[in-house]
C-alpha cells in the first residue's frame, strides 16, 4: 500500500472521489476532423488546464500534508485546517464553482490529452462534491491516521517532510507550531460527534490511545518533534543554530506540549468511554450511503456492497483450490483452507534474528529485479527506490508501505518494512510484498507519474482502484520471473492475493452487513492463518472503511485487459508495450483505463 496518509485517500485529491465513472466518448479516439479550429481547441484545452492547476493548489492548501505524502513539498510549512467547518464548506464552495467552470467547456472541442484532463477532473468535482452530506470531519483521528503521529514521523527528517536546510527546519517548526489549534479543532469536532452519534468504534480507539500517549514528554528535549534540533547540520551558522534551538523549545514547550496532554486527556477520559461499540460505518446515521460513497472511491466503478462481497467469496474459494495443489510441495497434507495456519506455525518460515537480516533480503531482491524488469518494461522510471526500516514510533499499528518521491527529484522513493519482531517476521511473503510496495508496483506507478509531465492534479493525485490495482497486478508478474519457483514464495504470493480477496469479504461484511469485529478477526484467523495481525487488519478496515477494496477490484480489471488484448492480438501482442499503455498516462478511473486499453488494441489491429 501506499504511505498511510495517501493510502486511504491517495491524497486529498481521491479522498471522496467519484460515485461512478463512465466516459462521455471514446476519449482515445482520434478528435472529428475540421469540426474544431486549431484557435478553438487551443483555447478550450488552456481552460481546462487553468480549472485544473487552480482546483490542485486549493486542494493542495486545504490538505497540505496530501500534498507532502505525494511528493509536493511547496506547502511543507502549513498543516491545514480541512476539520474546521467552516474551512471545509468553504473548499466544498469552491469545488462547486470548479465544476461549473468546466461544464461550461464543451469536451468536443478539447484534444485527446485535454479530454483525458477534463474527464479526470469532472469525475474528481463531482465525487468530492457528493461526499459533502457526510460528516466526516466529526472523525479526525484513528489509530491509523492522525495528524500529531504524522508530524512526529516526519522528524527524523526521513519521511516526506525533508527537514535538511534552515528552510526545511522553519517550514517543519511552522508545522509543529499549528498544531495546537488543530488539536483543539479535533477534540471539539469529536464532542460534536458524541453529541450526534457519530463516533470511532471504541475498540480502534483504544489501539490508538497509547499513540496519543507516547507524544506526551516531560521536558521539550524529549520530545519527539524536538529530534531535528539533536540532528542541526554542522553546516549551519551557529546564529542559525541558536535561533532554531530556541523557537523549537519554545514552541514545544509553550505550544505543543500543553496541547498533547489535552488531547491524550481527552481521548482516554472523554472520548473512548463515549465511542460506540459497533463495528462498521453502517452503523452510523446516514452510514450505509456514506460506505457506498467510499466503496466508490477506493473502486471507480458502480459495484455495491453485496457484489463485492460475493467476488470476495469466489475469489477465495479459487485460492483455497490452489493451496490445494501447492499444499504437498510444501509439505502439509491437510485440508487447503489450513494451509495458512500451517505454514503460520512453521519455524522454518520464520528465520530472522535482526532487522538487519530482513533488509538484506529485500535488497538481494532489489538487485535480482534490476536485471529482470526491463524485459517487461520499457517503461520505467528515473527515480531511484530507497529500503528503509518503519519509525519506531508507528511500528506497531503500520503495515509495510510505499512513500513517493519528491516532486523534484531531492528525495528517492522508500519501500518501509515494518519490523517489530524479526523472530516473527515471515519470509514466505516477502517477494510478492516487494513487488507490490516497491517495484514493479509502486514505484513504477507513481514515480513514473511524476516524470510524465501530467498536470500537478493527476502528477500528485489518484485514485485506489488504479494505484492499489496495479500494485496488485505486479505481484502476478513474479511468477513469469521465476521468483516464485519456491513453492514457500508462491504460498506467499496466493496468500496476499488470499489477503485482497479477504478485505473485500470483512470489509463489506462490517461495514454493509453487519458482522461485528470479532467476526472478522476469527474469518482472518481461519482463512489466513493470521493471528495478532488479524486485530491489526481487522481494525484497519474499521478505521478505512472501502480502502481495502481497490486492490482486488483493480487487479481484476488489469489482468482482465491483459488477457483481452493477449486474445485479441496474439503474436502481435508485446507485454513492455501493454504496461507502457497502462502506465503511460498515469492513474486513471478504471472504465478509462479501460477505453484507453481497446483504444491500443484496435490500433495494433490495424
């Protein structure tokens, strides 16, 4: 997946998006000839890229930190205040007035990359518009996404926040110093939300709580937001050095500090005793549109709760036959759905000490695909792929992640492992986790789509179906490798499919059919094998309600594409050029990536 923060959103710019997505034309189709003056088209593409560039830097402002997970550093030195009601009817406005700019563009007169841009943006208008009635400012924190632990991760200055030159250290002090005030808007938006019914489920918040704790310091030296002035370059003049010690001290004693205690008060007092103790977002007024609203968002299609329930259930069932057949190989001769659990209890499956024994592991990998991946891709991007270990302060509520690199080319991409306890840490996943988080996975996706000269709405933006999809699909890609002729890494691989198939299952299950958490938790246990991890996740999807459903639904669609033009051309069909296709315009609504793929297909057939 992606960074936490862009993960469930991909950014502010999908974080509500899109109810459904259906093209007006075939976008990739060649413009009606002479029906449009040159004087024309280029005025009516320049408009829709005015709309474009203004609605990315109001999202941009409204969610800053989006944009610094994304690779955008230009608002490194503001945190944003979307949780405040007024600021977000005032955004919501302002989405309003973007669409009516672009509908008054007629979408004939615009060239096939303008179309692409507008389709794009009126799909993106439009589902944030929609997701208005829903209060989801009355929520602004869980144990996965919250604003004090994303600041505190950035630090170390090794995360998306570069912290590096006296700039970045003002830009990371100006942060921190407005986060107070956000504090206080969460804690009043969450009293509003017990008042209205409309809270976190208390078991997630409980997970969250020790979080919340573990900011609080005695003195600002402890401090965790205090760790970039142990870090000053000694480069910097000692004018610099005295000036940014003092304003950090002072503003994290006077300002932050104060301000952390009031709200891990408050959480532990107040708010978890308040919280409900229901599962899913169905249970909350308004609940079962509001899930199909994000179930929307993470997918780009129509498909209702029960359908993707019922793909979930068919899905499984194939995996299950295939730890069938791989079952034996591995040595395990019970029934398939225990293979999981067997393979779970295997010490061999198990052979770390350190965390330095794991990342050795994912860099022998690394160097091993270096060699492999152009033959699939000529496609691929300049920036290069960082390996770092997770910040101790999140390890225990993240899942391994991705996080993009800087717009500019400053910072690299990072795959993080997560790494609690190496003696835990399972090595039959670790190829198919790697193709997913880091390369071909991510880092082709959206690195490359920094590097594709897109408009800053799509270069910086997305949306889960495309982005957790393709990921998804890379995994596949490793059997034609030969990466998974261990039967061990194969197993790894079915089951993390088996893991995508899962979440569409208890996803929908909580939060549109009413299974409670310890459902969910005892249906991973089962299928998976999981045992603590089962909370983990379970608890994600409670806080993510839909994130988790993009992956299986994209992945779906790609190989499904795939295997259309493999038909459909047969010895003309050239695997580089197929990625090429999928990749080349950066993310896209899936019923777009769609026409663009038979768009290809009936091009190569001519």
């Amino acid at each position: 997946m992606m960074s936490r923060r862009t993960l469930f959103a991909l950014a502010p710019f999908a974080a509500a998006v899109a109810l459904a997505f259906t093209p007006m034309s075939p976008v990739y189709a060649a413009a009606p000839a002479g029906k449009v003056s040159a004087e024309v088209a280029a005025s009516a593409n320049k408009a829709v890229l005015a709309i474009a560039d203004e609605y990315y830097d109001a999202v941009a402002r409204f969610e800053p930190i989006g944009a610094t997970e994304n690779g955008d550093n230009r608002f490194d030195n503001q945190l944003g205040m979307s949780i405040a009601p007024a600021k977000r009817a005032a955004q919501f406005k302002l989405y309003r007035k973007f669409l009516q700019r672009l509908q008054a563009i007629k979408p004939y007169q615009l060239d096939v990359k303008a179309r692409i841009n507008y389709d794009i943006l009126q799909y993106e208008l439009t589902g944030l518009i929609a997701m208005e009635r829903f209060p989801e400012q009355l929520l602004p924190l869980n144990q996965m996404d919250s604003v004090p632990v994303t600041l505190a991760n950035y630090a170390g200055g090794e995360a998306s926040q570069p912290i590096g030159t006296v700039k970045e250290y003002d830009a990371y002090l100006s942060r921190v110093s407005q986060m107070p005030a956000w504090i206080d808007q969460a804690i009043a938006n969450m009293r509003e939300g017990i008042k209205k019914g409309v809270t976190q489920p208390k078991a997630i918040m409980i997970s969250a709580l020790p979080q919340f704790q573990q900011l609080v310091s005695a003195t600002p030296e402890a401090s965790i937001y205090y760790t970039p002035i142990t870090k000053l370059p000694a480069g910097f003049s000692d004018a610099d050095k005295q000036r940014l010690t003092a304003a950090y001290r002072k503003t994290i004693n006077d300002k932050v500090m104060p301000a952390l205690v009031r709200l891990s008060t408050f959480l532990e007092k107040e708010y978890v005793p308040a919280c409900r103790t229901s599962t899913g977002l169905g249970a909350l007024p308004d609940g079962a549109a509001w899930y199909q609203a994000r179930v929307a968002n993470a997918t780009t299609t129509t498909l209702k709760p029960d359908e993707i329930h019922a793909i979930g259930l068919k899905e499984v069932a194939r995996i299950q036959a295939q730890f069938a057949v791989l079952g034996p190989k591995l040595g395990y001769d019970g029934p398939a759905a225990g293979l999981p659990v067997w393979v779970a209890a295997q010490p061999k499956f198990f052979p770390f000490k350190t965390e330095q024994e794991v990342q050795a592991v994912y860099h022998k990998l690394n160097d091993v695909l270096d060699t492999k991946l152009p033959l699939m891709f000529t496609l691929q991007p300049k920036a290069k792929l960082d390996l770092r270990l997770e910040p101790e302060l999140s390890r225990a509520t993240a899942s391994d992640h991705y996080t993009a690199p800087a717009g500019d080319g400053s910072r690299p991409g990072v795959f993080w492992s997560v790494v609690n306890d190496p003696t835990k840490y399972g090595s039959t996943g670790m190829t198919t986790l790697f193709l997913h988080e880091g390369k071909p996975g991510h880092h082709f996706h959206i690195a490359l789509m920094q590097e594709l000269n897109l408009p800053n709405f799509r270069k910086y933006g997305g949306n889960n179906a495309f982005t957790e999809g393709w990921a998804l699909y890379a995994e596949t890609l490793g059997k034609e490798m030969g990466l998974y002729d261990d039967p061990a890494q194969y197993f790894g691989h079915l089951n993390d499919e088996m893991l995508r198939a899962v979440r569409l299952v208890v996803d929908t299950g909580m939060h549109a059919q009413g299974w409670t958490r310890e459902q969910s938790i005892q249906y991973m246990k089962d299928t998976l094998g999981y045992d603590v991890v089962a909370k983990t996740e379970t608890e994600r999807y409670m806080a993510w309600p839909g994130q988790a459903l993009g992956y299986k639904v994209g992945s779906l669609k790609i190989q499904e594409l795939r295997q259309r033009a493999e038909k459909a051309l047969g010895s003309k069909f050239s695997l580089p050029a197929f990625h090429a296709v999928v990749l080349g315009d950066g993310t896209l609504p899936l019923a777009l990536l769609e026409d663009k793929v038979n768009h290809w297909i009936a091009t190569q057939q001519q």
